[in-house]
C-alpha cells in the first residue's frame, strides 16, 4: 500500500482528496475510518461513503483492526488524524517510517489547550517518543496551525499548507449571472447559528447598510440554538424587509444558491477550524468576505484579489455586545464591493480561478504524492504556494 490516511470518519471534508488518491496510486490507497459517528459529524453532508473501495472502518471487527494496524507497518506513507489516530501513530513512529500529522490549529484557545486531554496527549507523545527525530511531518489545516506548533517546538521547520478540499467543478466564469451589476445586490450567509459563527454581526451589518441608502438583499441559511435571538434582532432593528431567513436546504441546493449571490459572508471567530463553505461559496461564484481569524482565510483570501479579509470578531462578541471593530471592518469591506461593481467582478473571476486552478482534491492529491516522492529523496517541497508548500 502506498499511502493510508487514519482519521475519525469519511466525510465531505476528506472524501474528495481520498478519491483522487484512489485514482492518482492506482488504487494503492486506503481510507481508515476509526470510529462509528453519527450523522452530526459529517459536516452536514449526508451522502453515503461506506461504497468507497478504499474505506477500511477499523471500528467495526477486530479483523479490520487488525488489517488497520499492519498496514501501519507496510504502507509507504501514512497521514494521522487526530486522537483517534494515536495508537497507530505511535506504532508507525516506533518503526521510524515517513509519516504526517494532519490537524487544524492546537491552540483556538492559546496555552490553555495544552490542558485539553487530547491535545496534551499528542503534544507529550511528540517530546517524549523523540518524534522530531523521526520522518514525520504536519499537515496544516488552518493558516494558524504551523504558528502554533512553533510555540509548542513541535513540527518545527517541518509544517505544509493542507486543508479540506471540496469539490470543483470546471465552470466557465461566463456562464454565472452578473448579479454584481443588479439593483439589487443579493448577500449570502450560511451556517449553523452558534455564537462562535457570530450571527449578529450580519444582522447589524444589514442595518447600517440599509440606513446608508444601500439597496441589496440578505438571505440566511442554516439553523440552531441563536437562530431566535437572530431573527428577533433582525425584527429590533427594523430589518426584516432586507433579510429574508431561508433555514435549512440540502448541500447540492446551496451550492446552487450560491451562483445566484453576488457576495458570501463568513462570520465566524478563530474557533472556526477550516471552514469548507469559504472552498465552496469561492468555487460557485461569491465573493468571499471572511473574518480573517478563520482557519482557511488566510490561505485563500488575498485581500481584495481574491476575497476581501475583515477583522476577526472577539469571541465575546455577542448579541448583547458585539464586537463594534468587526462590525466596522465588515461594514467597510461589503460597501467596497457594493461601491465597485467592476472590482467586485474582477474579484469574482479571480477567486473561482484559484479553486479551479490550485485549491481543489485533485491538485491537492497530486500534490502530496509529489511532497512525499521528495521528502523520500531527502528534498523539501517543490511548491511555493497553495497545497503542500511551505506553512
């Protein structure tokens, strides 16, 4: 076998890379699934993966856990997520083979996620096994990751540029309506309302837009424990006529959406891991406006080029205070777009290239094969920028 990636489960976050790897090795692939979840940790995606030629589930006989545990001895590269993943992990690191670590960031929360039992248990395992002795690298699935395992001397010198990796499809530019240049400009929001996703600040946003004269339209999507106090802000501050709250639709219907909204919203705070609707609203033709505490932003969004960046809320931001500098910076960067139509079009073509051109499974696949093929002869990676580049 040539490459094993262990992880806690299959799911639209993983799935489209595995594919590609599939097809790219030949079929020399496999996926280990480490535990049976339920239907609230596939990110919201409820496709069926247990079809996939390369999913191993290790959770479900002995046997398989065993097959899990020998190929941890004779795979070519294995990639670990995870605590899930530690007893494999450190059995691969006891032979000394080629390895990678693939997490977001350790620290959301600074040096108190050391007390984390999970966190601890990696971070000790890394000193205390002489990891850094080892062929074992980091996959970062957040701009922040490789900053943090600096602080923990850990991965040091040894971090590269990953993520979650959805689907793109080859999309003709041409072909999306230009809703930029619409009476009426159409804003998208989509996600959970959960504080950490900061579901007031679109709400207030869309106040002082509207009382500056601004004449667009904000749909909301999603739903959860704020989604009353939300919509009861939206009421408060007399914007009901310019928010309309769509609630829950299937992923394939939201994508479609999507195409139909000039600029995409992503509140969220630096709890936000990676953030796979920022992969998707940027494939299906948003403009992304993103805090630029999220774990993705960083890496996808140069600002007003192919995105626009604006000041990460506090996590203390709340409905009751929020955060008046993120609130300012977003405010800011929407009437940019809504200024400039020309800009916010340009911005537009250049944020769908990159998700065809370098943010997508199969470059990405493509592209750790290349990094492992170097590290193997005793190179560092080839790539400057995006997937498996320096972090």
């Amino acid at each position: 076998m040539k490459l094993v990636f262990y992880s806690l489960i299959l799911n639209n976050h993983q799935a489209n890379v595995a594919d590609e790897l599939w097809k790219l090795t030949r079929h020399s692939y496999c996926f280990v699934e480490l535990a049976n979840l339920q239907a609230e940790h596939r990110k919201g995606d409820s496709h069926d993966y247990s079809d996939r030629p390369y999913l191993l589930r290790a959770w479900q006989s002995e046997e398989a856990y065993s097959q899990a545990m020998e190929l941890v001895h004779t795979a070519e590269c294995c990639v670990f997520s995870g605590i899930q993943a530690l007893t494999f992990q450190k059995e691969r690191m006891r032979l000394g083979l080629l390895s990678f670590d693939m997490s977001e960031r350790w620290l959301k929360r600074g040096i108190l996620n050391l007390f984390s039992p999970a966190i601890l248990k990696m971070f000790l395992s890394y000193h205390f096994g002489g990891w850094s002795k080892k062929p074992l690298y980091k996959l970062c699935c957040s701009a922040f990751a490789s900053e943090d395992q600096h602080k923990l001397f850990t991965y040091r010198g040894r971090c590269y540029k990953w993520g979650y990796f959805t689907r793109v499809e080859k999309i003709d530019v041409e072909t999306f309506p230009d809703v930029s240049t619409s009476n009426i400009t159409p804003l998208m929001w989509c996600s959970r309302y959960l504080m950490l996703k900061h579901p007031e600040l679109p709400v207030l946003m869309a106040r002082q837009l509207k009382n500056k004269g601004y004449r667009f339209m904000l749909d909301m999507y999603g739903s959860g424990e704020y989604e009353i106090q939300t919509r009861q802000l939206a009421k408060e501050l007399d914007v009901e006529d310019v928010i309309c709250f769509m609630g829950i639709k299937p992923n394939n219907e939201l994508l479609n959406d999507m195409r139909r909204h000039c600029i995409f919203l992503f509140t969220s705070d630096k709890n936000e891991g990676w953030g796979a609707v920022a992969n998707e609203s940027m494939t299906n033709g948003c403009v992304l406006v993103a805090s630029d505490g999220i774990g993705s932003s960083p890496y996808l969004v140069k600002d007003k080029q192919t995105g626009l960046l604006f000041t990460s809320p506090q996590t203390s931001s709340s409905f009751g205070h929020p955060d008046i500098a993120a609130l300012n910076s977003l405010c800011s960067k929407v009437e940019f777009l809504l200024d400039n139509p020309c800009e916010c079009k340009k911005i537009r073509q250049h944020s769908i290239a990159l998700m065809q051109e370098l943010w997508n499974p199969r470059i990405a696949a493509e592209r750790l094969l290349t990094l492992i093929d170097h590290l193997q002869k005793g190179k560092d990676t080839p790539f400057v920028e995006g997937p498996c580049s320096k972090a």
